[in-house]
C-alpha cells in the first residue's frame, strides 16, 4: 500500500483500480467467448467478420462526438456511464440469444461502453499519479484491469466444461447456453463495477474539457494512433479467426491463450510503466514496430514456413506476443501528455486519438475481410506489415524524450 501511495496522490485510487478489476472480469468473459459465439453460432465468415468488427468499431469512430455530449460530466461519472452501457450491450446478448441482428446492436451497445473508458481510463491513471511516475500509474492501472481480464479469461474454460458436463444441451455442437452463460456472469460484474464506482469522490477530477480538441501540435500523436488503428484492427479481428478457422481452435482455447498473455501482462504493463518512464516512448516504440512486423509476417505465412501442428504452435505463440504488446500504448498517452499544456487538454486529446484510430480501424475491418475471403492471409497480412514498417520509420523521427515539466492545473 505505502508503494502505491508513494505513485498515486490521491487518496481513492483503490477505488479506482478496484473498478478496474471488475470491468476486467467483464471484458474477459465477454473476450473470451465472443470469436467463438461470431463463428460457430452465428456462422459468421471471413467477410461477414470484418462487417462485424466495422459496426463495432463505429462507437470508437464516434468517441470524439460522444465525450463532446458529456463533456460536462466529471471523469469519474463518465466511468460510470461506460460500465452502465457495457453492461446493458452483455445483458442484451445474454436475453436475446443466437440472432444476427440483435446480436450485432449490442455487441455496439458494449462497444460503445468500452471505448468511452479507454480515454477517461489512461487519463485519470496520468492524473493520479506524481510527477515523473505517471508510467508507473498508467502500468498498475493496466495490471489491475489485466488481473480481472485473467480472471474472466480462466472462467471461460471452466464454465464450459462445467455446463457440457452437468448441462444435456450444452454439450450440443450448436448450443448457446454456455455463451448466454458467458454474458450474464460478465453483466454481473460489470454492473457491480458500477455499484462500485460510486465510492468516487465526487469532486474528484472535475475537470473542465473542450466539446471538441483538435490541435496541430498534436499531429504526431494522431499519425500515431493512424498506425495503431490498422495494427490494432488486425489483431482484435482477424488473429483469433486465423487460429478459429485455420487450425479449429475451441472456445476453450482462444480463451486461455487470451488468458496467458493476459496475466503475462499483469507484470508487464507495471515493469513498461516503469520501463517508459526511465528510457522515454521514443525507443519503446520503435521496438514495439520491429516486432509487429515480425509478428504480421509469421501471421501469414507460417503454414508456408511449418508443418501444420508447427504453426498452429507458432501462431498461437505469436497471438499471445501480439496481446502483450498492446502495453505499448501507454508510450503514445505518455507523448500526449508530454506536450499538453494543461490537464484539460488531455482526456480531450486522447478521446480524438482514438476516434482517429478507428477510422482506420473501420476501412481495415472492410477491405482487410475482403482480402482474406479474395486473395488470402498471406496478403492481408503483408499489408499490415507494411503499416508496420510505416510506424517504424515515423516513430524514428519523434523528438526525444526531455524531462517532463510539471502539467498547469486548470
């Protein structure tokens, strides 16, 4: 507790990370079954996954225009009203059961819950935290989430065996029940997450924030997120589908290997934290790009490379080094703050990254399930690569890092 204290200044932090878990346990339940649901019970292809994944990411698109409505809100009430609307998108897939369309409005219902914390999230980890120490913060606030998604992740598991084994019409082939199980155990902790929320201070980061931020000094940072869109859209969409429809991986295992890399990453994100804050963002995200070029290109061609136990091991190893380094993004957050002159710049700033990152994300999730289903993974993943190699080189030219000056209170 003292070390926390010695990172964190205010005093309802364990509230805060404590919310974090709980939104963890839902985002592992729901994560875990969610590729599986898409393809063996709706019989979603490879196209049809990337039309999915589009409607999905609309709310991320939109995020900038959904914080400017609430932007009078504090950022511990928009925590609230992300976890309330998370939990209503899981409780609708839970009520309405196998159907397409139902289906597909709340898993954007869910969405839109958990893109608006991923801004307000980061923020208040960064404003929390002492000065020179917001890494550290940003990688506990991460470690705390990873524990509860590991937790959600190790359920999924158990909960199917558990209901094929005691439950006839579970164990059918084209059962829904352990999936509606999956969703009404992730609604559960996300609405205790927002009962628990309610601990927060009230007046706790009132923070005045613009309707809308755009800002030149922030292009860099929005080139950033550009090239993390397409990396990001990748990953979330078509890596799980590679192991489902390539090498016939059971719900089961997608979900422990989300749950490996995740817990894996319960001591990464605090030891990147820490990492990002001694040697600065600029190396970190160089190194990030190297080894997401490897990554793209053992995606696509590993069948070619290995035998096809080889790659299955293979890709599944490379799924669960892809997952890891999504704490890399802490190092884009710490370069916007770097250059913010105010706190109220920053959640505003973030929220437009990631709006502009879904605009990417969106095209990828079209055109990257029209290449597969046309011309093949080799080629989607090739392309990824190349936004690699693009990420690589812009992120050699960022300025480097100099001791942060203490943020203006607003």
């Amino acid at each position: 507790m003292n070390k926390l204290k010695s990172i964190f200044k205010t005093d309802d932090f364990m509230v805060f990370l404590s919310t974090m878990f709980l939104f963890g346990i839902g985002i592992g339940l729901f994560s875990g079954v969610m590729n599986n649901f898409l393809a063996e019970i709706l019989s979603i292809n490879r196209f049809e996954r990337g039309v999915v994944e589009f409607l999905r990411e609309l709310p991320g698109l939109s995020l900038i225009l959904l914080l400017a409505l609430l932007y009078r809100h504090s950022e511990t009430k928009l925590i609230r009203v992300a976890l309330l609307v998370a939990f209503c998108g899981v409780a609708g897939l839970f009520l309405t059961g196998p159907n397409r369309i139902y289906s597909v409005i709340f898993i954007m219902l869910w969405s839109t819950g958990e893109h608006l914390l991923m801004p307000v999230r980061q923020s208040i980890a960064i404003h929390s935290a002492h000065e020179g120490k917001e890494g550290r913060a940003m990688g506990i606030t991460g470690s705390c989430g990873n524990i509860g998604t590991v937790t959600g992740y190790y359920f999924v598991p158990v909960l199917f065996f558990a209901m094929k084994k005691w439950v006839p019409q579970a164990a059918e082939p084209t059962s829904a029940l352990p999936f509606r199980a999956a969703f009404l155990i992730s609604a559960v902790f996300l609405l205790s997450g927002v009962l628990f929320s309610l601990r927060f201070h009230k007046s706790r980061f009132q923070i005045k924030k613009s309707r809308f931020y755009v800002r030149k000094k922030y292009l860099r940072y929005y080139i950033l997120e550009v090239f993390f869109g397409a990396r990001k859209q990748v990953f979330l969409t078509f890596a799980p589908f590679v192991l489902i429809l390539n090498y016939d991986a059971s719900t089961e295992l997608i979900a422990t290997l989300y749950g490996i890399y995740s817990l894996i990453n319960i001591f990464l994100s605090p030891m990147m934290g820490k990492l990002i804050d001694k040697i600065g963002y600029k190396i970190i995200l160089i190194c990030d790009t190297i080894l997401l070029i490897v990554i793209c290109m053992l995606y696509g061609f590993s069948h070619h490379i290995f035998s096809h136990a080889t790659a299955f091991i293979v890709i599944s190893g490379v799924f669960m080094l892809d997952g890891m380094l999504f704490v890399v993004g802490m190092a884009r957050s710490l370069y916007a703050r770097s250059i913010s002159s105010g706190q109220n710049e920053l959640t505003s700033t973030l929220s437009t990254g990631i709006s502009i990152n879904h605009l990417i994300s969106i095209i990828i999730a079209l055109l990257g399930g029209l290449l597969w289903e046309r011309l093949g993974i080799e080629l989607l993943f090739s392309f990824a690569a190349i936004f690699g190699v693009g990420a690589f080189v812009f992120s050699c030219f960022l300025p480097t890092p100099v001791k942060q000056q203490p943020v203006k209170r607003d």
